[in-house]
C-alpha cells in the first residue's frame, strides 16, 4: 500500500477516537505513528499533534455553532497550554525515544484505569464543583477556585502535549467532568476547543525545531478532520459507557506494544 494512502487511513481511526470521545485521539496517534509508520517520538509526537489539533479545531468549530462549547474556559485552559506547550516541546529533543515510549505507555495505563475502575470509587465522596453553570445565562460562573482549577488543566495538558503529543484530551475531559458541572457533550466539544489551541502552539514549536515530517503528517491530518466530520454524524448513538470501555482496554493493549518497543521487542 502506498505510504501515503496508509497514514490516511491511520489519520481516520484517530479522528473516529476525538468524533466519539471528545480525547484519546492523541493517545492513538502516537502508537499509530510509531508502529505503522515508523516514526521515531520526536517526529510522531507532532505530527499526531497537528492531526488531533486540526481534527479537533473542525469539530470544535462545529460545537460552536451549536452553542455547546463553553469558550470562555477553553480560552483559559487553552491560552494556558498554548504557554506551557513548547516547553514540552524543548524538552522532548533531548530525551532519548525509549524512555519517552515507556513515559507514554504509563499515560495509557492511567488513562485506562480512569474509565476501567469501579463506578462506586468514582463517586465516594461527594466533591465540591469550582465551575458551576449559569442555567439562565447558560454560562459558567466564574470563582478564584474556577479559574484556578482551569488553568491548572491547562497547565498540564500543556506540557504533556508539547511533551508526549498527544493533545491533552484524556486530562482535560476529566478535568472538566470534576470540576464543572456541564453536560457530556458540552465537555467533549469544549476539550475539543482547548486541544485546537493547545495543538496549535505545539506544531508551531515543532515546526521551528524542524521536526515535523510534513510528508506524513498531511495526509495522516486530512485522515483524521475526514473521519472526526463523518463520525459526529452516528457518535450520539452510541452508549458513552460502551465507548469508554472499550478505549481503555484498547488503550492496556497499546500500552504493552509501547512498553515492548521501550524495552527492545520492534515489528519488522
């Protein structure tokens, strides 16, 4: 198969993960890139990040005309992350590739365990909520803890995309569910917002290092934007739970050909 064809179609299982999920999409590039492309981290991290942030910019701007994405707080974690992106980008030039593959299959394995562990842990106890919505102005009240608890998101899922590229939806949704009270699908959109800004700083950073294989990185991206449209149309009707099971499990099997390739084991 033409090599262009085939990062095409890796590009789209990406975008079906962000259409579904609102995150993860950059979990899957990087793995994808690795292992279909052969691409070493330092290239495959942003080129999955300019995949997820275009990906995720479409979908965002969609959710927009919706009326579903609190932009108020995706500008803050967002403007946040765009400060914190390129220090993860300075830092992943001199860290060698194996120990960043088992840094990214640890993220998996914690992801995973996010979606995998027993509902009753996650609500023992009950947690005050920062950023309460507005019901009638249909926007969030903002506090000092709102604002603090937002720009601390956006603080990590900064680093960790300029870092690991992975766009920092597997923080930020999480993120948003604890701390705000919003609905599922205003979650996923607005994260959707955060990662297109986010992504944005990061490819910029890569892009003066020079490490941004544009040949692949093109076409993988187009393959993602396609699927991401496509998958909005039949993403409500599918059980999120189902969805997030079957992430995390996938996300366990990742993370051990990540930990393999970490520790020597290579698919010839």
């Amino acid at each position: 198969m033409d090599i262009v064809a085939f990062a095409v179609g890796l590009g789209a299982l990406v975008g079906f993960v962000l259409a579904f999920t609102g995150a993860g999409g950059g979990i899957f590039a990087i793995p994808l890139l690795v292992f279909g492309l052969h691409l070493p981290v330092q290239q495959a991290a942003p080129a999955g990040l300019l995949a997820v942030g275009l990906a995720a910019a479409a979908g965002a701007y969609l959710g927009l005309r919706e009326g579903m994405v609190r932009y108020r707080a995706a500008a803050l974690i967002g403007g946040v992350g765009m400060i914190t992106a390129p220090l993860g980008v300075f830092a992943v030039q001199y860290l060698p590739n194996r120990p960043l593959l088992a840094g990214f299959a640890l993220v998996l394995v914690y992801t995973a365990w996010r979606f995998l562990r027993p509902a009753s842990l996650k609500v023992s106890a009950p947690v005050e909520v920062p950023c309460l919505m507005d019901k009638v102005a249909l926007r969030l009240i903002w506090t000092q803890a709102c604002a603090r608890a937002l720009a601390g998101t956006g603080l990590i899922s900064g680093v960790l995309s300029g870092l690991l590229g992975v766009g920092g939806g597997f923080v930020i949704v999480p993120a948003l569910t604890r701390y705000t009270d919003l609905d599922v699908r205003s979650i996923q959109l607005t994260s959707l917002a955060v990662i297109a800004l986010v992504s944005l700083s990061g490819v910029s950073a890569a892009a003066w290092h020079g490490t941004v294989p544009w040949r692949l990185a093109l076409p993988f991206a187009f393959g993602a934007i396609s699927a991401l449209l496509s998958g909005r149309l039949v993403a409500n009707k599918i059980q999120p739970a189902c969805l997030q099971k079957a992430f995390a499990w996938v996300s366990l099997l990742v993370a051990a050909l990540m930990l393999a390739r970490a520790f020597g084991w290579h698919v010839r």
